[in-house]
C-alpha cells in the first residue's frame, strides 16, 4: 500500500540507459529519427537528450554484446525526499549503494526491483543549458525544436516486465511513494500494473514476463504530445524500414496514444501521443481491468498487438528479436506448438488475451 506521506517524493523519470550490439545504427535512429541532441560521448557511451528535457541527458545509449537496459533513474522532489526513499528501501531490507559517476548528475542511490532491474533514485542534476544557437524563443523550452526526423519532446516513461508483477508494484508503492493508478487482473493474478508519482497517467508500469523471465525491459517510452506525431513518424519509420511492432493507435488503459518501434539494435520503443488521462484526483481508486475488458484495455481503435512480441519479447533477450519472432510466430489458430517454451508462454497468457480482438498471431 502506498505511504500517503510519500507522494511526490519521487518526481519523474529522468533517465534511462539502454544497451544495444548495433551502437551506431542505434544512435541513429534516436538522432536521425527522433530528432535527439548528442551532448556528450564518453566510452562506449554516447549521451542524448529530447529538446524539452531539463537535464544534459535522458538517454544513454551504450555498445553491449545484447540489447536491454543499463538502468533507470527516478529524480526525487528534494534532498531530503532523497534521503526518506533511501532509507525506506533499507528498513525494507533493499541492498543498494551510493555513487557518483554518471554526467550531469550527483550523488545517486543504486539498487534493484524484487525482479532484478536495475533502478537508481537522485536528487542532484545539472541542468542543460542551451548555447546561443540553440536557445528557444519558448522560455519555458530549454532547447530549439530540431530539424530533423520526428522530434520527441522528452522521455515520458518506463515499461519493465517482471516474473511478478504484484512484488515490484507493491515496492514501488511502499518505498517510493507511487500510486497505482490502473492494473490487470487474471483472476486473483496481476499481469499488469501502471504507477505514477505525479499527476500523469504512470512514470513506470509493470507487465507479467509471460515467459518467466526476470528483469527484461518491455519499452522506453519517449513523448510527442500530439497524435498526429504518430502519424508522421510511422510514415517515415515504414519508408526507412525501421520494424513497427504496432499502432498508431489509443490504450484503453492509461488513455495513452501509441506506436511501438524496435530500435535497430533489439529494444523495444513506444512513441507517446497524446499523455492520456491526468490524475488530478487526489485519492482516486486504481481502476482495475478484467479480462472481460481487455479489448478495449489493449486498443481502442481497432489495433492488433502481436501475440508473438508484445507478451512475450523483452531486452535482454537469450535470441535476437527475428529469432524470437520465427521461435514464437504462428501460422493461424491451431497451428501445432511444439516448442516447450512457446508452449509455456501460451499456457501462461490469459485465454482473453488469446481470444481478444486486439491481439494477432495467437495459437488458439
């Protein structure tokens, strides 16, 4: 349950840290497509940032033998919200340390979800600003809009799959502060669970590992704020041959606009239109999804989430993303499944999810 005293001590999602085998194209995509700033390079690490980020960076993209994520960094409300979320993760027997190596940023506490993400909580940054040719007419814009490809805005959030989803909802919760403000239930099971510490929609879900694995990233989610965005960056990703996993379409959860992407090296990347619905209200209940409802819950507007990524492939991932994909895709309901881990996931996915309308490529 949610310490009420401890809302808003965490007050956004302020980086992430992505690794990929395939640097230079990755970088790429966020430069040329996304319209990201490069403000520093150090390593095999190349730093970016959205025009509207407030920090030296959002993102860090890093050359690693397989994709997944290096980290993500929540930014706490003050330096005394610091040391509070730090020391409810220790009294909750969280093992973690302190450190400061990371660009453009202070002292930051490391640690792990119950599922083996690696998080890291932080008050002090420094703040970007912007030289002379790239300062904004917009005062409250730290940077010009870019001139290139489809500039997102900002990082908007963070979607981690977990072998269970009620543990790392429940720590979110306790120790930092989050509200739950919408979730999935199977039954009595949580496959799915959406927290935010602010008045947005989540900052961090949480997704059921339909394989059983631990500690994999679902998607980095980078914000646009316009549906139309969506519109034009899918064009642009179909004319270049970047891999579109789904949409532009609108959840029934959180009321976010979509388009998933893989990014060239393997992970997943959700473009985010229009923020969806704001919790204004104080002391609202968390909406809860049923299966009955999951329809509407997945896609609107008519959309087709593919069974054979979307519950089942996250970063890192023991094969790469067309391995997976050939692993797990099906030649229409009923095809044989032989393999023992297609055939777990598929006895692990709800029947609904099966059944649903919003889904393609199910084995049923």
């Amino acid at each position: 349950m949610t310490d009420t005293t401890a809302r808003f001590d965490i007050a956004h999602l302020a980086r992430a840290e992505l690794f990929t085998p395939r640097p230079q194209e990755t970088l790429d995509f966020f430069t040329k497509f996304l319209g990201m700033y490069v403000t520093h390079r150090e390593g095999q690490s190349v730093y970016l940032r959205g025009y509207e980020d407030p920090y030296q960076w959002s993102l860090k993209v890093t050359e690693a033998q397989e994709p997944g994520m290096g980290h993500a960094a929540l930014r706490a409300s003050s330096s005394e919200a610091l040391e509070r979320r730090v020391a409810s993760l220790k009294q909750g027997n969280v093992e973690g340390k302190w450190s400061e190596d990371q660009f453009g940023y202070g002292k930051t506490f490391e640690f792990q979800s119950p599922d083996g993400h690696n998080l890291q909580l932080l008050w002090e940054v420094e703040k970007y600003v912007a030289p002379q040719e790239l300062q904004s007419k917009i005062l409250s814009r730290p940077s010009k809009k870019p001139l290139q490809g489809i500039p997102v805005k900002r990082i908007d959030h963070l979607n981690l799959m977990s072998s269970d989803v009620t543990a790392v909802k429940d720590s979110f919760e306790r120790h930092l502060g989050f509200r739950t403000t919408e979730r999935v239930v199977d039954g009595g099971v949580e496959i799915g669970a959406w927290m935010s510490s602010n008045l947005l929609g989540h900052e961090v879900a949480c997704m059921r590992d339909m394989t059983g694995g631990h500690g994999k990233l679902h998607h980095l989610a980078f914000y646009y704020g316009t549906g139309q965005h969506l519109a034009d960056a899918v064009e642009m990703f179909r004319d270049y041959d970047i891999q579109i996993e789904a949409g532009p379409d609108k959840h029934g959860i959180t009321q976010g606009q979509f388009l998933y992407v893989f990014e060239p090296g393997g992970n997943r990347v959700e473009l985010f239109g229009e923020a969806g619905y704001l919790h204004l209200d104080p002391d609202a209940e968390t909406k809860t999804w049923q299966m009955a409802d999951i329809d509407t819950g997945l896609a609107v507007g008519g959309a087709k989430l593919p069974w054979e990524t979307y519950f089942t492939y996250g970063t890192p991932n023991p094969l790469a993303l067309d391995q997976h994909i050939e692993k797990f895709s099906h030649f229409g309901p009923g095809a044989p499944v032989e393999d023992p881990e297609v055939l777990a996931a598929e006895q692990t996915i709800p029947d609904d999810i099966d059944h649903s309308r919003a889904v393609s490529g199910s084995p049923v």
